[in-house]
C-alpha cells in the first residue's frame, strides 16, 4: 500500500484524513492531492473551520442540542412548545425532525443509547439531567423518538420506567409502513405495528 | 435533505468538507459529528495539518514531484541511477512505483496527460521541462510509464516524437496478463500485447 510519500507535509494530512471513519489510506490520499490543486484558500478555509468547529462548538445546557450559544436557538426561541419534549438519540435526529417541520416542541439530546455491548450504561447519557429538567419545568407531554433497535426499545423501555409515576403523557412516535411503500413489501413486524397502531381514517390518511 | 444545522460553526464544516471529491452533505455531517466526539487536539492535528500542507508544499524543481524542499528526496539520493528517468503522469505513480521497489532511477512528474476533451495541452505539462531536463542532464533511456488510454498513448507518443532524433534509448512499460489473472478472462487487446512482447522464458517467469 501507498507508504512513499515523499512529503512529511502530504504524510501528515493522509495520516490524520485516514483516521476518519470511512476513509481509508487510498482515499485520504485522493483528497490530499485534491487540496493541492484548490487554492491555498480553499485548504486555509477547510482546516480553520475544523479547528473553529471544535473549539468554540457547545451543548445547550437545557436540552444538549449542539450550540453556537449557552442555550441554543431551539430552546431560546419563545414560539416553540417548552410543554412538548422530544426524546432523541443525537444531534443528527434533531436536524431529521427539524426538516419536517411538523414538531413545534423542545428537544432532549441522550447523546446515545444504552448498549451493554458497547459498554454505553444510563449514565453514559443525559437521562438524569433529563428527570431533573421535567422535575423543574412545566412539561406535560414527551415524546420518545428513539430508533426502531434494540438498544432504542431498551433505552426508551428505561426513560418510560423512570418516568412512568410523574403526572406526564409518554408517547413515542409512530412505527408502521413508510409513505411510498408498498405493503406486500413490508417487514411482517413494521406491518404487524401498523396494524395496531391503526388511526381512525381522517387522522391516518 | 440536511439544512438545520443549529450551530454555524457546525454549518462551516459540512460546507467545507463537502466541496471534496467523493464527500455529499450527508458524509460531510457525520464527519464532523465524529470530530465533535474527539478530543480537540485530534481537529486541531488534521486542521493543522491541512493548512500547514497546503501552504508550505513545494515541487521538486528537478522532477516536479511534490516535495518539502526545493529538491525532492529521490533525485537528491546519491544512490540513485540520474541516467534513467521515468516519465509518469502524477505524484500517485511516482509512489505506486517506489512501492515496488524494483526502480532505481529518476522520475519525470508530466502533472497530467495529453487531453484535447479536457483542455489539456502539452504545454499544460511539464513537457517542455522535460526536454531541457534531457538536453542538460546526462539521460541514458527513459521510460515511459503513463495509463494504458488513449489519453496515455497520446502523450506517450507526443514525447516519443519530440525526442526520437536525440541519441536516446525510449522504453515504455510492459503491457501484459496481470500476475494472477487467467488467460481466459484478459481481453484480447492486453492478451494480444503480451504475445507481442514476449519474453525469454528466464527473463519472463
């Protein structure tokens, strides 16, 4: 494999792009060589906003969204529903839910999910903080949007034991065929979800 | 797709990352979600790095290979055969064939090949560097060793032309059945070029 690089400077950048996951020694290289031929500004940009990123990026001390800000622009933004708290995983779920632009609640950031296999306990997340939070403001409902998986089911069964004796509505969205499938294509458990958690037509359609 | 980012530190890096070759919107998030995850001095490496590559790398004024100084480490080998150059089309050649460590000579760096389609013209490469190179150095053979494509076998012949009234050996690499496939599968082309230039069996095996 590639090991002459004839440059200390090239060496370096394909060693540090090759620990990112999903990139390989082979395509570290390509990127390298990519770099060279943009302008000098194009890699001063790139590298800047990395170091920038990393140094400056926080966690919204509420619901541990990431933040350019103490709290951030979801939980500061006096519209959204402080009664309504969805549950998710990462960051990344918050940008999913946030293109549907059908959730008008607050968010609540695990920064993962329990996964014994993993070595990821309930302490390994925010859930604590999360009890606190529903102990010190005025939540009515959450929402728990958690993966279809095992360590979704089993993180979501956690939270819902932990909660279930406060005064709060628990639910947690809706599994069943996705729009555009076809049924004879379904998993038989997605379909076997659909059917129970069947909705009177003019809600469902 | 991806467009709530909640943090334009986070925002930067995804435009960033995703202006490289191979890397969409979607890559370019979980990339910098996992940078997110490490600790800040792995960014502060790879941001480094990029920048430090970009603005400090030079090429090599003998062969046009990159380099850190002025004369890249292989021509500056004493060790090395000056009177044979091989004529390779990028930087990625010159390691794929220091990786065999079957060559002992110099290297020609063209920076591209010949390509009317792509707007590519033998002034665009280092050509005419090459000839000078020629002309003042004390060559013996050069061996041509760009991609079997038309690409390649017109820039191989734009050279052989400029250079065949000069006493000069001009050798170009063998084309032939890779080492471990089967005869029956090679295309006609190659397996036609291998019995072309056979070989002594001693040499050959």
């Amino acid at each position: 494999m590639v090991n002459h690089y004839s440059s200390k400077l090239v060496e370096d950048v394909v060693n540090e792009l090759s620990k990112l996951p999903g990139i390989g020694k082979r395509t570290a290289m390509r990127l390298a060589l990519h770099l060279l031929k943009q302008e000098v500004s194009f890699s001063e940009r790139l590298g800047s906003s990395i170091i920038n990123m990393r140094n400056n990026i926080q966690f919204c001390k509420r619901c541990h969204n990431i933040s350019d800000k103490e709290i951030c622009e979801i939980c500061n933004n006096p519209r959204r529903d402080e009664k309504l708290i969805c549950i998710v995983e990462d960051i990344r779920d918050v940008m999913a839910i946030e293109n549907t632009a059908q959730f008008k609640g607050l968010y609540h950031v695990l920064g993962g999910l329990i996964s014994p296999m993993d070595g990821v306990s309930p302490l390994d997340l925010t859930i604590d903080k999360l009890i606190a939070r529903i102990n010190s403001e005025n939540v009515e409902e959450i929402i728990l949007a958690l993966s279809a998986t095992v360590e979704g089911d089993t993180t979501s069964f956690y939270i819902y034991k932990q909660l279930k004796d406060i005064n709060l509505k628990i639910s947690t969205i809706a599994r069943g065929v996705a729009i555009g499938d076809e049924i004879e294509f379904a998993d038989e458990i997605t379909l076997g979800r659909s059917i129970i958690g069947r909705l009177p037509y003019e809600t469902g359609i």
